[in-house]
C-alpha cells in the first residue's frame, strides 16, 4: 500500500477524532447549577418592599422566588394546612407563633425583622372632617360613617388599630363603623376610593399611596408593639437555600429597602449571612 492511499484512508479516522475532541473543548458556557424554587409567604403590606429585593437576589442565587401576599392570619392558616412554604415573613409575632407550635418553624432561623406604625388617613379628594390638632375623638364624629380597618380579628394591621383605639378609649365609639379588610392593603383601598371617610393604615402602606392624605402618625410610645417576624419553615426539600434567603432579609442592603419604603429595620447580620 502506498504512503498516498494510507493517509488517504486514514483521513475520515483523523477527522472524526478532531471532531470529537472539539466537541469535548467546546468554548460554549456549560449549563449551571440547576434552579431551585422557593414559595416565600409573606404580609400584604412587604409586597414593594419583597419585590423589590427579588430581581437583585435571584440574579446572585440559582432561585426562583415565588410570593404569596395576604394576610397575615390567612398565611400561617394555609402553612399549618398544607405546609407548602418556605419561608413566611409575618406581620406579627402571634402568625409566626402558630406556625411554630405546629412545627413547622426550622430551628434557628425566626428573628424579628421589621417594625411598622399606624396612621390616620382620609380620601384626598373628600372635604377634611379632622381638624387641627388632631385629637384621636375625632374619630368617632358621626360624619366619620365608615372607619376601614383591616379584619379585627385575623388580620394583624387591625389587631393593632384595635389595640390603640382601646388604649385610647375610642374603641367602643367606633366599633360599629368599622369597615373590615381582608389585608392591610384592602383597608387602604376602601378609603382611597373613598368607601370608608377614614382608616387606621400602617404608615408604609398610606406613604406612597396619592389617593389618601396622613392625618395623624401615632407615637410608637403610644401604639401597640409591631414587629414582623420572619423564618425558615422545616421539612421542606429547599432548607438550605430558604435559610439563606431568611438570612439575606436580615442583611443591611436588604434593610436599606425597607427603610426606604417606611419600614423600621429590626434586624442585623449573623455570622453566616449571605452576599
């Protein structure tokens, strides 16, 4: 056989190993770590605040965040009935309490992680029925015929309203004008469009809303405690990344998008806190 008709031969061998060894060296990036899905529960009122931080996290983490807004009361209902969160951020101590004695809270991870306040608030496009200085007694002006609260009874931002017009002694003036809301949100919209004459709102919630002017920002001295517990739930397949997005709630960037949206940043960072 000729040196001509070997090499010849040899040609498609030769070229089919290049190929092969190409493919293996390809500069194409490879496919990353696969991602991961995180059901995170949380209070109507953090939803600006959440969505905000939620663009810049999943670009840093292979996860995929998913909310649910509600109320609070709803929230740790649903978690103790089908436990299908990973991480809940409640509105108040006594949601996140029920979670826990169900044991669903993974040990460790609850911390108090905001604080709120109440405001007084009325439709902007209606005649003021306050006058100057408010005095919390306007509140039960006959002309005042709707005062929107969030539900009393399931739904933290009305338990604290209650709270405070109970320390004030208004309470039982108003009791049968009150408009119950399904959220905190919901109290909102009912005197944005001027269904209810006033409302008992966290501040967070009234500050960015054109629609309602703040008639009175209760002294935190003079308020209900708030505080917005957050955690990691047990038991679900996504432990260690829901970790690390309670933890990352706790951190001073995350903090500074609460502060901006009104809220009080209780918490600080821990020694295992996440970038």
């Amino acid at each position: 056989m000729s040196s001509r008709s070997f090499s010849s031969s040899l040609r498609p061998w030769i070229l089919a190993c290049v190929a092969a060894l190409g493919a293996g060296c390809s500069s194409e990036p490879q496919p990353g770590p696969a991602r991961v899905e995180l059901a995170v529960y949380a209070a109507a009122s953090t939803r600006d605040a959440l969505l905000a931080l939620e663009e810049v996290y999943e670009q840093r983490h292979a996860v995929d965040l998913f909310f649910n807004f509600g109320s609070s009361g709803d929230l740790s209902k649903q978690i103790v009935a089908a436990a299908q969160a990973d991480v809940f951020l409640s509105a108040d101590e006594r949601e996140m309490d029920k979670v826990e004695q169900a044991g669903l809270v993974a040990a460790g991870t609850r911390r108090a992680l905001l604080s709120n306040q109440l405001v007084v608030i009325e439709p902007v496009d209606a005649p003021a029925l306050f006058t100057a200085p408010f005095a919390p007694a306007q509140l039960a002006d006959p002309r005042v015929a709707r005062l929107s609260l969030a539900d009393v009874a399931t739904v933290p931002a009305g338990r604290y309203a209650k709270a405070w017009l109970e320390r004030i002694g208004v309470w039982s003036s108003v009791a049968e004008r009150v408009l119950p809301g399904v959220d905190a949100r919901a109290a909102l919209a009912a005197v944005e469009s001027a269904s209810a004459q006033a409302g008992i709102v966290y501040r967070t919630d009234a500050a960015p809303s054109k629609q309602v002017r703040v008639v009175f920002v209760v002294p935190v001295e003079d308020g209900p405690r708030i505080s917005y517990p957050v955690a990691a739930m047990a038991g679900r397949p996504a432990q260690v990344q829901a970790r690390l997005f309670a933890e990352f709630l706790a951190t001073p960037a995350a903090g500074s998008v609460f502060a901006e949206r009104g809220f009080v940043f209780l918490a600080g960072p821990t020694a295992s806190t996440p970038n």
